[in-house]
C-alpha cells in the first residue's frame, strides 16, 4: 500500500509522541504526581496510530485503561491530557476523569474505560446510531485480549454483525492480561477466529509493524463506511512496562526478562524509524528535530499541567445531570 512521504513521517512522529507522553507518565507516576492509576502503551505504539492515521475527524474511538496513545493518535493533546492525569480542572474531562476515564467528544473520544471490554457494548450502539442516522461515519473499539472474553464481546460483535454496523473491533493483544497468558485463556492460537461466530472477517496481523496495522486498518474500516459491517482485528504485540505504572520491575515475576527482551528487539518506532532512513525517506537530523520539537511538547505540557488549578467543589454540579439551567 502506498503512503505519501507527508503520511510516512506523521506515523512516525505520532508513535513517538506517544512514546513520550508514556514514558514520562511513568516518571511523573512513580515520583507521586499522578494519582490514581496508570497503564502505559510502551511498546504497543504502532497500533494506535496506523489505525487511527485512517480515521477521519468526524469518526469515533472507544478505549480502554491504556488508552493515551488511542487518545494521542486520535488528536488528543498532550497539555489537556496531562493536565487530566495531574486531576486539574483544565483537563479534558475538568480533572475529574483521570487517565482510565479520558474523554474528548470534540475529537470523537467516546472515553476510555476502567471496565474491561466495557466499550465493545458501546461501539455497537454508536455504530447502529451512526446508521440509524445515516452519516458515514466508522467507530474503532479498542480493548485488550482480556476483553475478548468478556460478555461484552459476544453480545457486542453479535449486536454489531446482526445491524451490519460500521464498527472495527480492534483486539490489542499484547499476550497478557494482567499475568494471565491470551493462550491459556483462550485456548486459542488466533483470537481473530472468534469473528466467525459473528459472521465478520477476522484478521491477525503483527501489531509492531506500523504498515501492516495501517493496510489492515483501512481495509477494515473502508469496508464498515461502504455499509458492508463490522471486522474483528487482533494485532499482536507486547507491552514493555508492567501492567500497571506502580507495578514492579516491569511485570517480570510473571513473564521471563528473556522475552521482554526480544520483544524489544521488535520496536516498533526503531522498526519504521530504520525503514524511512534506508529508504531515504528521512533524515538523522529531521529524526533529532522530531525529538526535540516532542520533548518541548511534553515540557510545555508539565508547565501547564502544573500551573493549572485544581477544580472547585462547586464545578462536580456542573458536570452532572443534577444542575437545574
Ligand atoms: C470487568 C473487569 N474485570 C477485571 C478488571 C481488572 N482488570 C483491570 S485491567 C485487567 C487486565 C486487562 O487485560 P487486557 O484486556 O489484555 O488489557 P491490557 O492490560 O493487557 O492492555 C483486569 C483483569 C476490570 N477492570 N474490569
Ligand atoms: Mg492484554
């Protein structure tokens, strides 16, 4: 499939801002400044934005509890972000959302979710919305494959098949939930096989090759905006960090350093970042420009996130259906 040059470099700056936004999350987590909790992307960068590079503006995105790179790829900044995880009122969701519960319906981020599988239900009701309407509209639904054994996951693919709804079902499995292997949950070599239940094609792709995700992706969510369904994608991939922020050395009393290790040999930013350079696409110099122009993004974002104020009590009666106009 070909990419314009334009479009080679974007996905390479997307996945490094979300690299970054994570990775100093991290930091920012573990030296108590960020309450509540935190899931970082590292590692699993390619997914969000081969995918979402496809999306148009108007089109929608559910997330899950690691959703900042969902978020950044779908043009979520990162000040308002940040200031959200900071619980500060110039947040997107007012500083009362936190990072498991950012939303941004300007952008077409219908939220992330602290409930496993908890958008697939959703994406099939914004999908069967977007066609009651008649737009041509396309709602992705990320989730883990913890998710893809959630009741939400068969009444959901079902719902969406059975509408012939313009939803993509993006299944991220990173091979773990928590310290529980997808194989041993599953039983399942592929978790894609499970669309056939639901009469949609089903795909696995290596999530940690930005261009297949993208090729993928714009099959599948070329297909939903023709009026001919939903797909299930599952891209494989693997998480870097531990479950959680607060988690310890990186999840590694359940999974072996040895296969930490070889996943990042499968970086997925270096992996296109090596590909753009041989191919002449980009330059060392654009790349150190590239990562400059980032780090400045994210310190203009602590800066703001830092000098914002904290809500008022009153404001909680704002967001709530409870305030009389
Ligand atoms: C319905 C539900 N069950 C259990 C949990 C606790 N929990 C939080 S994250 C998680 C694992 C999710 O794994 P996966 O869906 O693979 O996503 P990943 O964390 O690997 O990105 C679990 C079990 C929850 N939040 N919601
Ligand atoms: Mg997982």
């Amino acid at each position: 499939m070909q990419i314009s040059d334009k479009n080679n470099i974007e996905l390479l700056r997307t996945m490094k801002r979300i690299r970054t936004f994570d990775e100093t999350c991290q930091k920012l987590f573990v030296a108590g400044r960020i309450p509540g909790a935190l899931h970082c992307y590292t590692g699993e960068e390619a997914i969000a934005t081969g995918v979402c590079k496809v999306l148009e503006p108007s089109d929608y995105i559910l997330s899950t509890h690691r959703g900042h790179g969902h978020l950044i790829a779908k043009g979520g900044e990162f000040k308002y972000m940040l200031a959200e995880l900071f619980g500060k009122s110039t947040g997107y969701c007012k500083g009362m959302g936190g990072s498991m519960h950012l939303a941004s319906v300007k952008h077409g981020i219908l939220g992330a979710n602290g409930i496993v599988g908890g958008g697939i239900c959703i994406a099939a009701g914004v999908g069967f919305s977007i066609k009651y309407q008649g737009t041509d509209q396309v709602v992705v639904c990320f989730f883990g494959d913890g998710g893809i054994s959630t009741g939400f996951f068969h009444e959901g693919l079902n719902l969406a098949s059975i509408h012939n709804a313009p939803v993509v079902f993006v299944c991220e499995n990173n091979l773990y939930s928590i310290s529980m292997t997808s194989k041993r949950a599953t039983g399942l070599d592929k978790l894609s096989t499970r669309a056939v239940s639901y009469n949609m094609p089903g795909e696995t792709v290596d999530g940690n090759d930005i261009l297949a995700v993208y090729e993928s992706a714009y099959n599948a969510i070329e297909r939903a905006r023709a009026g001919k369904g939903p797909t299930l994608l599952e891209y494989i991939t693997y998480r870097w960090r531990g479950h959680h922020a607060g988690e310890a050395g990186d999840g590694l009393f359940y999974r072996e350093k040895k296969e930490l290790e070889s996943w990042k040999t499968k970086d997925p930013i270096r992996r296109y970042q090596a590909l753009l350079l041989k191919e002449g696409k980009i330059t060392e110099e654009k790349i150190e420009k590239m990562e400059m122009d980032i780090q400045q993004e994210m310190d203009d974002a602590i800066e703001f996130a830092n000098n914002s104020p904290y809500p008022k009590a009153e404001s909680i009666i704002e967001l709530s259906m409870l305030k009389k106009e």
